[in-house]
C-alpha cells in the first residue's frame, strides 16, 4: 500500500462527524474541515498524513476561532509507530487539542482525547529527585545539549570511591562511605557499573585494573579531579 493521502482521511471523518450529528463541510476558509450542529460552537479538524510542527501550528491557529479543535492523522503501525503517536497525544493535550486517528482500510476513526484546558500535574518526587541532583552534582561537568556520556551525581560519586581506594588501598565499604561522603558506596561498589571495583573480601573492595588504568592513563576518572 502506497503513501496515504490527506484527502483519503476526509471521507471517514466526515462520516464520523454526521453520525454524529454534525453537518460537515471541506476546505471552509483556512479549515479542512468544519462541523456545525445547531446550539454547539463549530468543531474544526485539520488533517495531515503524520504529526508535525506545521499542523500543530495551524491546528493552534484555529483555536482563535474555536475552542473545539482536533487534528487527525493516519493510525499509527508498531509498537514503536504507537510510542510516537501518544507521545504526540499527550503534546497536544498540553496544547488544549483533541486528536483522532483515522484506520483507512476500514475508514475506523478512534478520538485518543478531547480539546480542553491542561493543567499541568506536578510530580513532587520527580522536583525532588532534580534538587537533588542539581544539589550534589558538583561544579558544571557537562554542556547544555551534549550528546554522548554525561557527569553525573552517581559517576562523581563513584570517582570519589576510586579516588580513595586508589590512595587508601582496599577499603570497607562503610570506610570509603565515611570518607568520601558517598553514602551509598557500598552498594556502588558492589554493583560496578563502570568496572572500577573488586571485591576483596565480605564488604571490602579495592580498584579493579580497570580502575587503575583509568587513574593512571588519563581515563575518565581525572576529569573530575580537575573540575
């Protein structure tokens, strides 16, 4: 099957849109589509093969004519086709939008929300979780829009914990803990996300060769003794 076409997401809208009730025309003024019912403000649906910054844009822009605005697009194929899709859903919830998906094999069309105000619900865990880390991250290791591997609280931590065994030798975890000021070295330790660490003995490490060679070799383990 080729590329749908915008036109072909017409028909089944409209039919969706008279069975219930609305009188339904195409290309009224700057609209794709209009719906009128007697008592109801105009519903407006712009149509577009997929998600993207031009029909948001043009889908806000009718908002200036009516609160009731949706934009329908194709239904989306996949499980990652439907991890884009409600991503998009929930952008236009933010937006105040309603969205329809339009099957057009079967002309089935499926409304995934309605047009109304968004408030935002704030997540007090998620804020806490940032101030945290903004808190303990120390100095401004990284930059803005950086790809690849960042600094993070966990690996500054975690270099801490190099650090001193590098100059202690092997160590109790609650040692490197009080130490270093890493509460949790112990348990990072033990799980080694980056292969510094070696168990020696029941709550005892010491640096892996891994650990050595990046100490010794300009690894990564310096960058933070320098910030």
């Amino acid at each position: 099957m080729g590329k749908i076409a915008e036109t072909e997401l017409y028909a089944p809208v409209k039919t969706w849109l008279e069975a219930r009730g609305f009188e339904v025309k195409a290309e009224v003024g700057a609209a794709d589509v209009v719906a009128m019912k007697d008592g109801e403000e105009p519903v407006i649906i712009e149509l577009k093969t997929s998600f993207s910054l031009v029909l948001l844009q043009q889908a806000v822009a009718r908002q200036a004519v009516t609160d009731a605005v949706y934009v329908a697009v194709p239904r989306w194929k996949g499980r990652t086709g439907w991890k884009a899709f409600s991503g998009n859903i929930g952008l236009c919830k933010r937006l105040g939008l309603g969205v329809l998906s339009v099957r057009v094999k079967d002309s089935a069309v499926e409304v995934h929300c309605d047009p109304a105000p968004f408030q935002p619900r704030k997540s007090k865990v998620r804020k806490a979780r940032l101030l945290k880390d903004f808190s303990r991250l120390e100095g401004d290791p990284n930059t803005g829009g950086m790809r690849g591997e960042k600094v993070t609280v966990y690996r500054q931590d975690a270099e801490k914990c190099a650090v001193f065994l590098n100059e202690n030798g092997a160590s109790r975890g609650r040692d490197v803990a009080q130490g270093t000021g890493v509460e949790k070295a112990t348990t990072m330790m033990r799980d080694n996300h980056y292969g510094w660490f070696e168990k020696v003995d029941k709550g005892v490490y010491m640096l892996s060769e891994t650990g050595v060679s990046a100490l010794s070799h300009g690894g990564n383990l310096p960058r933070f003794l320098r910030s």
